[in-house]
C-alpha cells in the first residue's frame, strides 16, 4: 500500500506542478510530449487524475495528520 501511495502522491505533484506551470507562465507539461492532444499527454492526466481519486479515497486512513496509520 506504501508503494501505491507513493506513486500516486509523485503524480499528484507532478499535476500540481502543471497547474502552477499553467497559470504562470500558459504552458503545460504535456507540451513537451506533443500536447493536450497527443495520446502520451492523455495517459499522463489520466494518471494523475486516477492518482487524485486514489489518494482522495484512501488519504484518512493513511494520512497521521488526519489520524490514520501509515502502513
């Protein structure tokens, strides 16, 4: 479980960083991978959108700020 939380934490910073990169300075991380159109771009938001899902449904039992247990 360690493992996946890490995963998906890492992916959740990394779209973090894109949405900072976004309204700063208008310019995404998919750019680099040919745009939002180009199917790498696609599958890196899908992941980081299936990452928020994950850490939304599993943060409070983790989390030792919420009181949860990290295993």
């Amino acid at each position: 479980m360690k493992s996946l939380h890490m995963v998906t934490f890492t992916l959740l910073v990394i779209g973090g960083l894109n949405w900072l990169l976004l309204g700063l300075f208008g310019w995404e991380i998919g750019m680099l991978f040919g745009g939002q159109m180009a199917l790498v771009s696609k599958i890196i938001y899908v992941l980081v959108g299936v990452s928020a899902i994950n850490e939304v449904v599993i943060h409070k039992g983790i989390c030792k700020m919420c009181g949860g247990n990290m295993r």
